[in-house]
C-alpha cells in the first residue's frame, strides 16, 4: 500500500488595488514653527526645536514674520541681541556658548538645510511692510509665501508652535 501526503496550500488574496510599500510607510512628522522675534534668544530656541525636529528624521517648516523676518536679511542673524531687559546677561551668554562650542544661528539653520528636512519661508507681506526684497534674503530662504500658504502647511504639521 502506498502512502497519500497531504498537502497544505496556503492562498493569498490581494486587494484590488494593492498599496504600494511607500504607502505602508509611516509618513515623516512635521514642525511647523512661526517665528515672529529676530532677538538671539528667540532664534535660539527656533533653531534648536528645528534642529531637534530634523534630527529625529521630522520635516521641519519655519515661517519668517514681523520682525522674525529681519532675521533672515543678509548679515542679520550675526547681529542679533537679547531684549532690552536682558541686555545685561548677552556678553556672559554669548561667552557661555561660545566656551561650550555651541553653533551661532546662522551656522545652526545651515546645519538643518543640509538635511534636506527644513523649509525656510518669509512672509511677503511682513516683507512689503519692512520693505525687504527677495534679494536682502539669505539664499538658504526656500519661499515667499503670505499667511494662507503657511496655513495650509500647518494644517499637515503634528506639532505647530510661536516662537
């Protein structure tokens, strides 16, 4: 007498319309940070939740506005000092990060951009108020846009702030 195997068949059904792998991906996280203040401890902290934020693998979206948008003229963020009312502890801070190599913000927004993660935008009309053109921009400034376009990239973000 001979001996019957039995066979095990496993069937697999596929949807339709089957999604592709990049669809079972998580999609990225995404900052969307407003800043409105070109003082030193202002963009401090901007650039470090970004940096924060692109590290961790996250897009990052800064908006430039009011006086956030004197920040990203050429030569401006160099130059950029505490609030009048903490004048007084710049000199010390300043020597403070310098001793502890801390990068300057200019030299923390360029570390972000070679990322590939940051998008930098200046808000036009902050730009017609203090009659700032495209040109007097830092070339690391991806768009112009007003407060609707920045708007619908915030709707996406899973963490939108004020700084």
């Amino acid at each position: 007498m001979g001996m019957q195997k039995a066979l095990n068949i496993t069937y697999v059904i596929l949807p339709s319309n089957p999604k592709m792998e990049s669809d079972l991906m998580p999609e990225k996280k995404k900052l969307a940070l407003v800043v409105h203040s070109g003082t030193l401890d202002k963009l401090l902290c901007a650039f470090i939740l970004g940096s924060t934020a692109t590290s961790m693998g996250w897009e990052a979206h800064l908006y430039f506005t009011f006086w956030g948008l004197s920040a990203l003229v050429k030569g401006a963020m160099e130059k950029a000092g505490l609030p009048s009312d903490y004048k007084q502890i710049e000199k010390p801070m300043r020597e403070k990060l310098k001793q502890m190599k801390y990068p300057t913000p200019y030299e923390m927004l360029k570390r972000m951009k070679t990322s590939g993660l940051l998008k930098i935008y200046a808000c036009t009309p902050s730009m017609e108020m203090f009659s700032v053109k495209r040109e007097d921009l830092i070339p690391e400034v991806d768009e112009l846009v007003g407060a609707a376009t920045f708007l619908n990239i915030a709707a996406g973000a899973d963490v939108t702030l004020l700084v």
